[in-house]
C-alpha cells in the first residue's frame, strides 16, 4: 500500500523548529514549566519524541510509539484548565512558524488533539457521582 500524503504541506524541519520553540516557552512559563520539568528529565529526548508524535499525526511517518493520553492521565499533576494555556501558547508557535494555512490546519489538529487529553485529565479528576476531586 503506498504512504498516505501528509495531512497539510509541513516538512519534518519545521515541525522540529515549532516543537523547540514551543518547549522554550513551556520551559519558561511560571505555570506550566513546573509541570513539565517534574516529568522531562532529558529535553532533547523529549523534543525528538514529540518531533517524531507530530510527524506521524500529520505526515504519516509511523516512527511514533507512545500513549500520550495515558501519559497525560498518569501524570497526576496535569490538570484540564492547563491546556487552554498549552493551546495559547502552541498557537502563538504555529502563527510565527509557518505560513498561516498550515498553521490553521495544524491548529485545528492540535485542538482536536487537546481536547481528547483534556476530557481524560478531567475524567481522571471526577469522583463518584460526579463529585470533582480537588486534591
């Protein structure tokens, strides 16, 4: 069976050069930066990780072998109103990095994608009868 053609017109460098800028401003946010920093041990691992989760969602690669849902739910610190911040900010990247098509499109994706990791954080937190977990 041949490749699927990728999803919108994006090269693996500029997926690269949106995820470096991304996690340099995760890196430096009061908020998420403690988050993340008590889970990535080894960034440039990390970022040739989610280099190689972006180029398998939007080009088809099929180099990507994780469960980020579950990552996001076993983490326990990760919370559901986070990834309005986590959206703002990869937004912001995507406006700056490309041209503003595929940034549209590969907003579009990443929303649909925060919005699956969000339900599973928010899930992870509702106790029985719907009552949330505050701690």
């Amino acid at each position: 069976m041949p490749p699927l053609p990728p999803r919108f017109d994006v090269s693996r460098a500029q997926i690269a050069a949106v995820v470096a800028e991304f996690y340099d401003l995760i890196r430096r946010h009061p908020g998420l930066g403690p988050v993340f920093a008590a889970h990535v041990t080894d960034w440039p691992a990390h970022e040739e990780k989610i280099v190689r989760f972006w180029a398998n969602a939007i080009l088809f690669e099929r180099e990507y072998d994780g469960n980020p849902q579950q990552v996001h739910v076993q983490a326990g610190d990760v919370r559901a109103g986070q990834f309005d911040i986590w959206l703002a900010l990869f937004d912001g990247v995507l406006q700056r990095q490309l041209p503003p098509d595929t940034a549209t499109a590969w907003s579009a994706l990443v929303h649909r994608i925060g919005r699956g990791l969000r339900m599973g954080v928010a899930d992870r937190d509702i106790g029985p009868g719907g009552i949330p977990k505050l701690v």
